[in-house]
C-alpha cells in the first residue's frame, strides 16, 4: 500500500533548480523522491527522467524495485512498458525514467533529460554531478545518508539556486514497524555509548557524523611536543 507522508509533502515544496535531501535510515528519501518524478511523468507529456546511482546492482535492490512498487501501488505499472534490456519505462503519454549506473561513462555523457535523480549521491563523484546535472533542464533531485560530509557540502550547499532538506523516521509515517524498533533501541544505547551516539545522529536524525575509526576523537592541546614522540 501507498502512503502520502510528510517527507513527500516536504519534498514538495522545494522549489530550486537542486534539491538536495539529507536523511537517515527509513526516512522514505527514495520513496519520497520517486512518486514526485512518477507524478511529473504522468501530469506533463513527453517528459524525461534519469534516475541514477552507483552501480546498476545498487539500482536493481533500491530504487528500481521502489520505483515498481509505487508503481503497482498506485496502478500505473504495465509490463508491456518496461524495457527490462535498457531499464526504462514509458508512459501512456510518452514520458519516459530511465535508470542507469554512474559507472557508465557514455551515459554521463549522453542525451539530456528534463529531471534528474542521483540516489544515494554521496558514493558518486562531484565529476559525475556536474556531468549529469549540466544535461539535465529543469530540476535535480539528490539524497544520501549524511555518514560525512562530502561534495554537495562543499560545493553546492548555500548556492541560491540550491535547496536543503534535512528528513528522518519521524518524517515517514510509513516506517516498517521492525525499522522504528531498530532505531528506537539505538536511541536509547546512544545514550551511554560513542558508538551508538554517532549512529543515531546519522541514521536516525539524518545529521552530519563521522566515520567510526577514521576520525580520532582522544586527543588535547600541548604546548611542546613530548621528547619521546
């Protein structure tokens, strides 16, 4: 069954040509973003969408089978419309998404389209980005889970033509019970633990961590350096 839920709606009002939402785990991002494209496509003839992501193993286990989900669940999906070779679907009205991998170098480089959708973008380079979003003419759509900061941060976060959302569980009123229970528990470990703090911080609240064991958080202020260092 399909749920309009707060991220949609939030989703929704973002109005600048690059969208970028931040969220933890069971948030919805994919599930927010994909129903907003699917609408695009049915609403406005010969529309063109590219959803992409890291690896085409990535997109066949997220939002590819999310995408065909929502689609059986609103009663949009015909299988005679999917090309299963090429990944893509067309519409009664001739709109078209198309999915395929940031690893595909002609891709990048290939047709424009009217919307684009980088999943998961932050296992992306920004190379990747400015390829795709400088062939792409009216919006972009990113999503990632904020484990550290990364290109969009550094680049684009603060651009007037630049939108930022921050979503999480709280936000998915569709959360899977077993998910809220999940990170429920984190939450209260979090409590007592450095390990849990950090990870409830990213995947439950959707902010800005830092990788376990990559940064060094032990560490004070001398004046000198020790002789025996």
């Amino acid at each position: 069954m399909f749920q309009r839920t707060t991220v949609i709606n939030k989703i929704l009002t973002l109005d600048k040509f690059t969208k970028g939402i931040q969220g933890g785990t069971s948030a919805g991002k994919t599930f927010g973003v994909l129903p907003v494209l699917i609408s695009i496509c049915a609403l406005n003839p010969l529309s063109e969408v590219s959803v992409v992501a890291e690896s085409i193993p990535h997109l066949k286990r997220g939002a590819m089978k999310d995408f065909k989900k929502i689609m059986i669940f609103t009663g949009r999906w015909f299988d005679e419309r999917w090309n299963a070779t090429d990944f893509k679907y067309t519409f009664h009205n001739g709109s078209i998404i198309e999915f395929f991998s940031a690893d595909n170098d002609s891709k990048l480089r290939g047709a424009r389209r009217d919307w684009l959708y980088m999943n998961e973008c932050n296992n992306m380079t920004f190379h990747a980005y400015t390829e795709l979003a400088s062939r792409t003419k009216k919006g972009v759509y990113l999503d990632w889970n904020p484990t550290n900061e990364f290109w969009f941060h550094n680049e684009l976060q603060g651009d007037e033509d630049v939108d930022f959302l921050i979503v999480n569980y709280l936000d998915n009123e569709a959360c899977p019970e077993s998910a809220l229970k999940f990170i429920l528990k984190a939450k209260e470990k979090a409590k007592t633990s450095k390990y849990w703090e950090n990870w409830y911080n990213v995947y439950g609240l959707g902010e800005i961590g830092q990788l376990e064991g990559v940064i060094f958080n032990n560490w004070k202020t001398i004046d000198i350096i020790p002789s025996d260092a």
